[in-house]
C-alpha cells in the first residue's frame, strides 16, 4: 500500500492527549487521523464536539445575546437578500 505523509503542526499536549485516547480505543493516532480523513471525504462534512463546559467568555456572550433579545435590541430578517 502506498502512503503519503502529511506534517501537521499541533500543541504538543493536544498530540499527547489525542494519543492517549487513540491508544484507549486501540488505534494509532495515524489510524485515527486516516478515519476522519475517510469520513471527510464520505460525509463532505466536519464534525467538532466537545464534553467541556462552556467559557466563562462564551456564557457571558449567551447571557449578553439573550438579553439583546428580550429588550427588542435584535432585527430578524426573512432571507439573506432582506438582510443585505
């Protein structure tokens, strides 16, 4: 089988932990990038979870918008061409 290298750039604690959980679900990181890659291709379409909670930053921005809403501050539109 040929293959081809890709050299990314990554913080180094972000390899380690994605090492470790490739490990844990008995696949190598190369294994696990090559999937995604596969499921790329597939799906046309990218896909980010995550199981932390949210920032401080992020619930300060929500409670901000949510208050925007309530006080009339938001104008909604119809389509993309009334927005414009």
């Amino acid at each position: 089988m040929n293959t081809a290298v890709i050299n990314i750039k990554v913080e180094p604690n972000v390899k380690k932990k994605a090492q470790n959980v490739a490990g844990r679900l008995g696949l190598s990181l190369s294994a696990l990038i090559n999937g995604y890659l596969r499921q790329l291709i597939k799906t046309e379409t990218v896909v980010f979870s995550t199981k932390e909670e949210p920032t401080a930053y992020m619930i300060k921005a929500l409670k901000e918008a949510e208050e925007d809403i309530k006080a009339g501050r938001v104008t909604s539109f119809k389509s993309g061409k009334e927005a414009i």
